[in-house]
C-alpha cells in the first residue's frame, strides 16, 4: 500500500508541476498549492512545505518562517502555509512545486525526453529565476536542448531576463551553443535588441562574430531589426562592421532593406562601406530604392553612395524604382543626378 501511495504521490507531483510550469494562471496555481496542504500530512512534512513558502519570500515572511519552525502543531503549520500562498508570487509558487515534487521523487528532466520544450526552457521564458534555480538544483540540464536545437539561455535570451541569464550562465550553459539554425543566445538577444542580456553574454565570453548557417551575425540581425542600443554593444565587443553573409549581404544592408535609418547612421559612422554589393551587385541604395524606402534612400545618397552604380544585369537604383513605380524614391534620385 505504501509503494502504491508513493507512486500516485510522484504522479501527482508531476503533473502539478507540468500544470505550474505550462500555464500562467496564478490563481489556479495557488489553488493546485492550497489543495496539497488540506490533505493528511505529518508535522515534519508540514514543516518541509511552509518553510519552501517562506524561504522563496524571505524579505516578506520572516515572522512566519520562525513561527513555522518554532511550532510542532500541524494545525497551525497548515494555517500558517495558506497565509502565505495567498500573497504568494507565480515564481514563487513555481519553485515551492518544483521542490515539493523532488521531494516526491520526480526527475525534473522527464519533460525533456518527451515534450517539445523542458520545465527548465518553460521556466526561464516566463522569467521565473526562483523556479530555474530550484530546477537547476534539482539537477535540471542547463544544457539540454529542445526539438529546434534551443537551450534554455535561448529563451532568457529571447525574452531579456537578464537575472535568468546570468543565473544559467553561473550554472555553466553554453554561451555559445547553436540552434539548428547556428543561432546563439547572443543573436537572439540582439535580434530582441535586449542590451543587458547582450551584455551579460559578452562578459560570458559569446563570440560577437559567430553566423548562424545563412552567415547572419548577431549585427546583422540587430540591424535588420533597428536595434540602435544593440548594434553600439555589439560594435564596441569588436562585431565586424563589414562582414557578408552566405549571399553577400552586410548589416547596413539589412538596415536599409528594413528601412532602419540611425541603423544605418550608426553602422556608416562605424566604418560600413556604403557601396558594398551583394552576390547580384546590390548596393544597399539598389534594395532601399526597390523597396521604395525613401528615408532609408536619402540616408545612403548623404553618405555618398554612388546613385548609378548598377546590379551585375546592368539595373540602376533610378531604373529599379522606376520599374515598382516607386514615384518619391524616382524623384530623389533623379534630383540627386541619377540616371539609368
């Protein structure tokens, strides 16, 4: 009867911290926690619990946590573990499930092997540090990664916890793991533009430079999206201004594809040669003016990029935006010299 027991109690843990860790529903989740101390417990088990609910909120709760560890009445043990649910953070909650389920002897890396994302991945996008710390102590793999090749510092990458991030970096994740798209946790910091992340990998050790299988950096991803803040971080850790992509693309080139005009400003002022071309002899101003980007177009003429410099089939800027009848764009360059 007892093994029997033991085996529903660790089926139980599971699935609350499955619940707890897949949904954001905090009231749910303090009921699922609130429902755990209603049953038959002993005073030392009791004790176990209240003092996971006081130990996550410390600051809050240290009347309580001595009252928890002063007492022998279950009673008042219980009493004093509902209290304190009610004020109880989801983080907080989470944690205090991820330990009491270890307690009944759940491997907190059993979701790895069967589901598309870990409790460790799901945790750390959400930003719960007290729940990836209690995952990490359990003896959840930093590490493991997801059906796309994702870690866990991936998604606090994506999601800018920086304090996640540099918990997993503490508990030694790869800085430099891939995705299998060759993406790291830096390049998905920077396509995010979240700064301090970024920061927090670079003082890691991230390699600035590293291109994902298109021969995209993390610059280049910053300046698709017009993350200035980004793009100056990743300048000032040595990223190669001028660096092409698998098809010759740079990161002003992106930047003036996407319209992102200080991007531009930031990546010329950096060293950015603004003639470069792509395998197809595309200038940055051939693409902008294609897309009809007027702003992104004025910025490259200012600069001096050459208005007539034409693709490897002999096609201007003027005649290109001519052809998508981009009427704004033909008038700029025609008043600035152009011709096709």
């Amino acid at each position: 009867m007892d093994a029997r027991r033991a085996i529903a109690r660790k089926e139980a843990a599971h699935a609350a911290l499955e619940t707890a860790l897949s949904s954001n529903q905090v009231r749910a989740l303090r009921r699922s926690t609130e429902t755990g101390w209603r049953g038959e417990q002993g005073a030392e088990r009791l004790r176990e619990r209240a003092e996971q609910v006081c130990e996550e909120e410390l600051e809050q709760a240290q009347r309580k946590l001595q009252r928890v560890r002063a007492t022998q009445d279950p009673k008042e043990l219980r009493e004093v573990g509902l209290e304190a649910i009610k004020t109880a953070s989801r983080d907080t909650l989470c944690a205090m499930t991820v330990k009491a389920a270890v307690l009944d002897g759940v491997d907190v890396n059993t979701r790895a092997a069967a589901a598309a994302e870990s409790w460790l991945r799901l945790a750390v996008r959400d930003g719960l540090l007290q729940t990836a710390r209690a995952l990490v102590a359990a003896g959840a793999d930093v590490n493991h990664a997801d059906d796309d090749g994702c870690t866990a510092l991936h998604a606090a990458a994506k999601t800018g916890h920086v304090d996640v991030v540099r918990a997993l970096l503490q508990a030694r994740a790869k800085v430099d793991h891939a995705s299998n798209d060759g993406r790291t946790a830096l390049y998905v910091a920077s396509q995010s533009g979240h700064d301090e992340a970024m920061r927090a990998l670079l003082a890691a050790g991230a390699q600035v430079n590293h291109a994902d299988d298109l021969g995209h950096t993390a610059l280049y991803a910053a300046a698709q999206r017009g993350h200035g803040p980004a793009l100056r971080t990743l300048l000032e850790a040595g990223a190669e201004v001028n660096r092409a992509a698998t098809y010759g693309c740079t990161a002003r080139y992106a930047a003036a594809r996407n319209d992102r005009v200080e991007a531009i400003k930031t990546l010329l002022e950096a060293g950015a040669k603004v003639d470069h071309a792509d395998n197809d002899g595309r200038t940055a101003l051939w693409v902008a003016a294609r897309n009809g980007l007027l702003k992104a177009v004025r910025a490259l003429i200012e600069a001096g990029a050459d208005i007539n410099l034409a693709t490897s089939n002999a096609y201007t800027p003027l005649a290109v935006a001519r052809s998508y009848k981009c009427k704004a764009v033909v008038q700029c360059l025609e008043q600035a010299g152009a011709r096709e």
